[in-house]
C-alpha cells in the first residue's frame, strides 16, 4: 500500500494542560482502549463537550529516542487529550476514580518540534518516521524526546488508506 507525506516542518508548541494516561504494550491491548476510553470519559465529566485529537507518545522498551515499530508488545506510550480550563488536579483524580484508569493532569512545557503529516494506515508510518527523522538530521537539530502521533481521523470511521496522522518529534539544535 502506498503512503503519501507532507514536507516536514520545524513549528513551537504552547505549554498547555493535557490530560494523560501511561502505559506499556501493543495498541490493539486492552490496557490501550481503556486508556483512551478513561481519557475521553474524564474529559467529558470534566465539562468538556469538543471534539479533540488523541494525541500518543512512543518510545521502545524505556529508550525515549527508540521505537519499532514491528514490536509494538515493547512500547512505552503516553496518551493525551487536551484537559479543559477549569480541570484542577483534584477534579481530575476524583473523575478517573470512577473510570478504572490512571488519569493525571499534565502541564508540559513549551517545545519546539519537526512534524510532518502522515497518510494511510499506522502500520505504514515507518517510512515517513524515517523522513522525519532525517529531515531532523539536516535541519542541524537532535531528537529531545519521544515521538509524538495526533490523530486527525478516526479509525473506527476511516478507512486505513485515508487516515491522517501529524508524526512529530521534540528537537533542539546541536550543542
């Protein structure tokens, strides 16, 4: 199947509140769909009615700046929504209390990132990590942290072939 990319790009990220849940294993675990259920179900008990992006982190086996994507059974992964304004880590706790998952409010800081839009399905995503990640090199930079994915599109109403999803990968310049 063939994969499309976008040009990458160096952007600055906002520090900004983000809900999260950590964990280990393949997406297709359940450890996985109850994170991303607990994150949606507190964001909405939260007061939260938009729709937003699920956004992950990936890293492989405790490695922040390796991934493989053929043993998805070693992946260390952050998961994250957006937290709504008022959300207090108090709040926040007492909602994940009635989900089953441990959801915790987040402040990351400002960051700068090289992105790039992928096309197609998530297995694909190799090349174009790979793009990135040179494009990177290029640019002078070095990886400062795990990749990040944001889902533009829903799988469950996307067909493989058209979903879209923003690779990103926090840098810094050469010291």
């Amino acid at each position: 199947m063939h994969t499309d990319t976008t040009a990458p790009a160096v952007i600055d990220l906002p520090a900004r509140a983000v809900l999260t849940v950590d964990g280990t294993g393949a997406p297709e675990a359940p450890a996985f769909a109850a994170a991303v259920r607990a994150l949606f179900a507190v964001r909405a008990a939260l007061g939260a009615r938009e729709d937003v992006p699920l956004e992950g982190s990936y890293s492989q086996d405790g490695d922040p700046l390796r991934f493989d994507l053929a043993a998805p059974d070693g992946w260390h992964w952050r998961l994250l929504v957006p937290a709504p304004p008022q959300a207090t880590p108090e709040a926040v706790a007492t909602a994940a209390a009635r989900f089953g998952a441990p959801v915790h409010l987040r402040m990351p800081r400002a960051q700068r990132v090289a992105r790039l839009l992928h096309h197609g399905p998530y297995a694909d995503e190799g090349p174009s990590l790979a793009a990135l990640y040179a494009f990177v090199e290029r640019a002078g930079l070095v990886p400062a942290g795990p990749h990040t994915e944001v889902y533009l599109t829903d799988p469950s109403a996307t067909p493989p072939a058209q979903l879209r999803t923003l690779l990103q990968v926090p840098v810094s310049r050469w010291v």
